[in-house]
C-alpha cells in the first residue's frame, strides 16, 4: 500500500511506484507503473508499506529490499548557488 498525504495510491500488488519532486508546494507527486494512463497524486509526504520493495532513488538501487520508505518535501524550498 501507498498513501499520498490522505490519498490512498494503491492498494496491492503493483509494477512499481515514480515519486517525484515539484517546484512548487506541495512538494512532490506519485504514480502507480505499468497499467493504464499515468494518474498523478500529489502532496507533501509519500509513505510506502509492504513486505519487501526495491527502492531506487536518484539511479541508485538501495542494498536491500524495505518493508516500508517515506519521502517527504521539506517545508522550505532549496536555494539555487552560483
């Protein structure tokens, strides 16, 4: 299961999940992979749950399979240098 802030993403079995960052508030948004047209759910925290998930972030695989992950925007942006 995933939940986006008080949206319920999915429930069950699926391909995977994209989490993405957004330039404006609230912070990020989430789709389901595989199946029918991209629905997008955006908010401000991502949570995952489950028996075992491989998580990728930014290209790089995590060592091991999670039972759960969460991804969150902090409430002040990042400031561009240079």
């Amino acid at each position: 299961e995933a939940v986006v802030d008080d949206t319920v993403l999915f429930d069950g079995e699926v391909a995977g999940v994209r989490i993405e960052p957004t330039r404006s508030m609230p912070g990020l948004r989430a789709s389901v992979l595989g199946g029918g047209p991209r629905r997008w759910v955006t908010g401000r925290a991502a949570q995952l749950g489950t028996d075992a998930a491989s998580v990728v972030r930014d290209g790089i695989p995590a060592p091991r399979p999670v039972r759960r992950s969460t991804f969150y925007r902090h409430t002040e942006g990042w400031l561009q240098l240079g």
